[in-house]
C-alpha cells in the first residue's frame, strides 16, 4: 500500500492505496463519487474525465499515486454554494444530454477546453471533445450546450 495525500473536490483526504488502483476506482470506490463514470477503462470514451490541477484527464488513465500532492476536480466538485456551474446550466438548458451517461465527462471536457479557448469555433468544439463519445444525442446539443457556455462566459 502507498499513503497519498490530495485534495478531491475541496476536501483534503488521505489514504492508503494499492499502487495499481486507477484514479476512477479511487475516487468511485473509496471516495464515493460516483458521479464520475466509468464506460469503457481503455482510454477511449471519457466519461471518466476530471480534472487534474486544473486540466482534464481520463481518469481510467491515471494511478491514484500519481494524484498524490495533486488537486482533483470531479463532477461533484462544480457546483459553487449550491449553484450549477454555467456548464452544467448550459447542457441543461440546451438539452445536451439524453441518458446522461457521458455527460459527466463532457462537461469536465468542456469546461477545460473554454478555459484555453473561451470563443471557440464550433470546429474547435468538436475537435475539443474528440476524446468523448456519446452513443445518444448525436452530438449536436452537446456542441450547441458549449456554445451557450461560451456566450455566458461559462469557463468559470
Ligand atoms: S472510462 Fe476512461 S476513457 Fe472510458
Ligand atoms: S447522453 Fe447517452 S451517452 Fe451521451
């Protein structure tokens, strides 16, 4: 076992983790955010995305140890003081999901990819969100839901 030390979502927390454990499974299965999903554990489909100081992984791509003296960015974690996160107001509002299952990580993607480019085109969209599948909405919404974003201001 290895001791990490991070910060999830604000909150300080320490544990003792087997050196192979994925940061997905730590964070899902000792942590219990569950928010953050799993859909394929090869890399491929991100909804697993969260953000790693700041920037956005594929947490089915990162040990837990390599999170350790990190901060970490879930799902859960963006809301401020019981307020979505225009993000998410904006998939909302747009209609930007139908099952759900992806959009955890489309959101953690979307967010990053406003933060390098606040006024992106909607090419950049999709190139920005090539590493995250989605089986239901055809992607339309989900390109309209950024594009919300962006014209609230939405990196933040
Ligand atoms: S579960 Fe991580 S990319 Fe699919
Ligand atoms: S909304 Fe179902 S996979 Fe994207």
């Amino acid at each position: 076992m290895t001791r990490i030390n991070l910060t999830v979502d604000g909150s300080n927390v320490s544990d003792d983790v087997e050196p192979r454990m994925l940061l997905v499974q730590y964070l899902r299965e000792k942590l219990g955010k569950t928010g953050t999903v799993i859909g394929c554990d090869t890399s491929n489909c991100g909804a697993c995305t969260v953000h790693l100081d700041g920037v956005s992984v594929k947490s089915c791509n990162v040990l837990a140890v390599q999170a350790d003296g990190h901060e970490v960015t879930t799902i859960e974690g963006l809301a401020q003081d019981g307020e979505l996160h225009q993000m998410q107001k904006s998939f909302r509002e747009c209609h930007g999901l139908q099952c759900g299952f992806c959009t955890p990580g489309m959101i953690m993607q979307s967010v990053d990819l406003l933060k390098n480019n606040p006024h992106p085109s909607e090419e950049e969209i999709r190139v920005g969100l090539e590493g995250n599948l989605c089986r239901c909405t055809g992607y339309h919404n989900i390109v309209k839901s950024v594009q919300h974003a962006a014209a609230q201001g939405g990196a933040q």
